[in-house]
C-alpha cells in the first residue's frame, strides 16, 4: 500500500491503540454497570469487590505465562486468540441470571475467565514493540499503546451510561463484546510478526527498523531467557515492585472512582459518567507525552537510564495530586485534581514497557508478562482493599493510602538500570569497541 509506505510499524502501533482501548471499555464497563449489578444480584460493595477482584487476579496470574505464549508462538496469533476469548467471557457476564442457584458464585468465575483472556494483551503487544519498534521510538510506540487505555475508559462511562439507561446493563455487555470480536478480527488480517513477514513493508522500513532494534550484546541465545534467569534479576525486581505501585494507584480510578462520584460525592447518574472521563482523557494524553519525553531525553542523553527519570518524576507527581484531590471539598475540582494524578502517574507508563524491551529482547513477552503481573497483584488488592479502607476509615484515607503507594513506586526507579540487559547464563556478552588504531577491540 503506497500510502503506507515506510510507516507500516505505525500501523500496527495504531491497531495497539484500539485494542487496547477496546481491551478497557470491556474491563471497566462492569464499574460503570456496577450499582445495577450489586442492586440485581443483591450484593454489597464489598461483595462487589470480591467480582472486580476476579478478574484481576486471572489477568494478573496468567500475565507471564501469556507473555511466554507471545514470545513462542507471536503476538497476531495471541492477540487474535486473546480478542475472541475476552469477548465471549464478556458476553457470558450478561447471561448470569440474578437468583438463580449460585449465581454469585457464576459470575466471579466469568470474570475470572474473562481476566485469563485479556491478560495477553500487553505482554503481546510489548513483544510486538520489540520486534518491530526500533529503541529509540519505543517510548512514544508504547506512549500510544497505552493511550488506549485511557481512550477505552475514558469513553466508556458515557457509552455504558447511554446503553444502560435506555436498554438495561446486559446489552452493555453484549455490546461490548462484539466491539471486542471485531477489533480481534481486524487486527489478525492486518499484523505479522515480524516485519520480513509483513508484504507492506518495504526494504528501506525493513532495514531501518532492524538498524534500530539490534542488541548491544552481538551474541545471544535463540529460546526464551529461562523463568529462573527472569525472577532473579534486581532489575525485574525493582520494575516489577514499581509497576505494583502503578496499578494500586490506577486501579483506584479503573474500580471505584466512578462509584466513589456518585456515592461519595453526591454527583448524579449522567454526571458521573462525565466527571469519571476526566482522569481516562488524562491518561490518554498522559502516555504519549511521558513516551515522547522519555524518547527525547534518552536519545539526548545517550543513556538508557534517563528514561528513569521520567517515569520517577511521574509517580511522584501523582502522589502529590492525590494528596490534594481527596482534601478538596467541590466534587467538580476534586475531580479534576485527580485526573491530573491520573495523567502524572500515565507520564511514567511508556518507561515501564519500553525499559523491560530494551533489557529483554526477544524474550520481552515473558519479562512484560512478570512486570504486568506485579501491576495487577496491585490492583487485585485495591480493589477489595479500598472499599475495606472505605468502610472502617473513610474514603479520603482510601487515596492517601494510595498516595503513601505511588510515592514508594517513584523511589524505585533509582534500582533500576535498563542499560543491564537480561542474558541466559549460556550466552557470553560480546561488544566491539574502537580501538586507538582504528581496529575493533572485542570485550566479553
């Protein structure tokens, strides 16, 4: 396609974009339909908690083993299979029937499927950045992706709020769902993944992205770095504990917040799902602008490490918004307080995904999949945490302690050193450097 000539791997990042967001509107549509739910079903907030922490837990736990499978078998083949899954699970939400023997029961276990489904989506779509995205572009590559998320979010509270008023929260579901499956399809007709695979790309794209995505290391090993190579690593260590902190913080926006306008504040229906866009708009343009930033500022620098700063500066931002947004007494302005806490913590979002690239290459589904699981354990426990905090402390503590969180993820980012990348112990690094006549000194 000549259009698309020399940009085909910005295609690619752009159908990321609308997974991702379609990922989101079917993973917080049940937020929004969530006080119809709990009124249906006849259950508590904490009850409801229980739901939200289901599928968290799934995505959480099949993170790595989801990443393993897109670094095996490619990221259009997982993503297409993940796409169909989450879709049928969240059309499968609707048909649990309120009253019916076990019902409850029912529906945590759909929501855990569900979770299984969509917790191939990153790790797959950073396997994807590494294969395609050269290093110096992965900032913004990522910055994008996950722009999606707040784009998903972000239209979600109205659309849900629309489809439930005027056709009740099942064919909220039902809608989602076949947004999903079509989003699933488009996309396996579209990728490959690799570009000397992808008939679109041409020779000067082909050979540009591959001068940018070779490894310091001139020797590595063909199979996936082993799990024990990855667990014991400080550098996953350090990313993993940070990205624990990130999605404690952001699932605080993802889970309650929309609940929290309504019920807290005193906001009504409409006007929550209005007020509940602000943080997701905030993300969105959040992430591309700390990918870009961090883009910017390594390439300058020359050093990897610098993207660190970014993503410190960040979380450390959107601890002091949070602090804030819960003291305001206006709905209105605490809203937007704590949107900009939400897009603070998404300018450190791209260094997460971009930094475990760099250290993991071809292995960067599975080490993504280990960081994402660290992220979703966070949000597994401020989902049921936060209402328990809620409940015996009040909700302004609930977000100090998310705060208190964020503030130990920014600190760190001083462990973690992206320029140290992750090698099987068969593989000896080899780098070339010049020497003072002009030949090649090799350093192993």
């Amino acid at each position: 396609m000549p259009f698309l000539r020399g940009q085909v791997r910005w295609l690619l990042i752009g159908w990321m974009f609308a997974i991702s967001a379609v990922a989101f509107l079917d993973r917080v549509n049940i937020s929004i339909a969530g006080s119809s739910i709990e009124k249906d079903f006849g259950i508590d907030h904490v009850q409801f908690g229980w739901v939200l922490s289901a599928f968290v837990l799934a995505y959480a736990l099949f993170q790595a083993p989801g990443g393993r499978l897109a670094d095996r078998f490619g990221p259009r083949r997982i993503l297409a299979l993940g796409a169909v899954w989450w879709a049928v699970f969240t059309a499968l939400t609707a048909f649990v029937r309120p009253g019916s023997p076990g019902a409850f029961l029912t529906l945590v276990i759909v929501r855990f499927l569900l979770g299984v489904g969509e917790a191939v989506v990153y790790p797959a779509s950073n396997r994807l950045v590494a294969s395609w995205i050269p290093r110096h572009e992965r900032g913004l590559a990522n910055g994008f992706i996950f722009a999606g998320v707040g784009a998903g979010a972000g239209i979600t509270p109205p659309l849900i709020t629309y489809i439930l008023i005027n056709y009740g929260w099942h064919w909220s579901f039902w809608v989602s769902a076949l947004i999903g499956l079509a989003a699933g399809l488009a996309w396996y007709a579209i990728a490959r993944d690799r570009p000397q695979e992808h008939p679109w790309v041409d020779e000067v794209e082909r050979a540009y992205i591959q001068s940018g995505i070779v490894s310091n290391t001139m020797v590595q090993s063909s199979s996936p770095l082993a799990w024990r190579t990855i667990f014991t690593s400080k550098n996953v260590a350090a990313i993993t504990f940070s990205y624990f902190c990130f999605g404690y913080v952001a699932y605080i926006f993802f889970s309650w917040f929309f609940i929290y306008l309504s019920r807290v504040r005193g906001l009504d229906l409409k006007s929550s799902s209005y007020y509940s866009m602000l943080p997701f708009i905030a993300m969105a343009v959040g992430s591309p602008l700390g990918g870009w930033v961090s883009d910017r500022i390594a390439s300058f620098s020359g050093r990897p490490r610098t993207r660190c700063t970014v993503a410190f500066a960040g979380m450390a931002l959107c601890s002091v918004f949070i602090a804030m947004g819960t003291a305001v007494h206006s709905a209105s302005l605490a809203s937007i307080v704590l949107a900009g806490g939400a897009g603070a913590l998404y300018l450190s979002q791209s260094a997460f995904w971009s930094v475990t690239s760099d250290i993991a290459g071809q292995s960067s589904g599975s080490v993504s999949g280990v960081m994402n699981m660290g992220g979703q354990i966070g949000g597994v426990v401020t989902a049921s945490l936060t209402p328990v905090i809620a409940k015996y402390f009040g909700w302004g503590t609930s977000f100090f302690v998310a705060a208190g969180v964020c503030g130990i993820g920014s600190l760190l980012w001083f462990w973690v050193h992206p320029e140290r990348e992750l090698l099987s112990p068969e593989v000896i690094p080899v780098s070339l450097e010049p020497m003072a006549s002009g030949t090649l000194k090799e350093r192993t």
